[in-house]
C-alpha cells in the first residue's frame, strides 16, 4: 500500500485501506503533497501555456521524486524526500 501512495491518485486508496499503519501513512503523507504539486502543476500550466516548459520540469520532479519515494518504501525506510517531506510533517491523516 505505500508504494501506491507515490503512484498520483492511488493515494487515496493507500489512505482508505492502510491509514493506521504507521509506515504507510507516513508515506501517504508525502504522496499527498507530490500529489498536491502535481495537480498544482497541471492547472498554471493549462492557465500559463506559456510557461509551460517550467512547469513540465517540476512535473519531472515530482516523477523523480515519486519513483524515490517508492525506492525508500521497498527498503522499508522512512526517509523524507527531499523538498517535499517538511511539508508533508503538516499534513494531517
């Protein structure tokens, strides 16, 4: 269940069937925020076309990212991902 949690809107469903695991929602937590940025993304890109080629990096970012997040997970480590994970000590599951 913590590896969907880095996979966009699988989240949710990491969040609905594992949300008391401690492991899975410490990893929930980060995949909000990536899931957050993405979305983020995606609308100033439809609204500033312009722009687009940054917010095309940024969404490569958060692909990195994810794909670290799902690297820390089959370890079975906690670590915060970088840029993301003091921001996902705020989030409340």
């Amino acid at each position: 269940m913590a590896v969907l949690a880095y996979v966009g809107p699988l989240v949710i469903v990491s969040y609905l069937t594992d949300k008391n695991d401690p492991f899975v929602k410490f990893h929930v937590k980060q995949g909000f925020v990536l899931f957050a940025i993405e979305i983020v993304v995606w609308i100033l890109g439809a609204l500033w076309w312009p722009l687009w080629p940054v917010w095309n990096l940024v969404s490569l970012a958060t692909l990195i990212l994810s794909i670290i997040g799902i690297i820390h997970v089959s370890k079975g480590e906690e670590k915060p991902l970088p840029f993301v994970g003091k921001w996902s000590k705020n989030v409340k599951v």
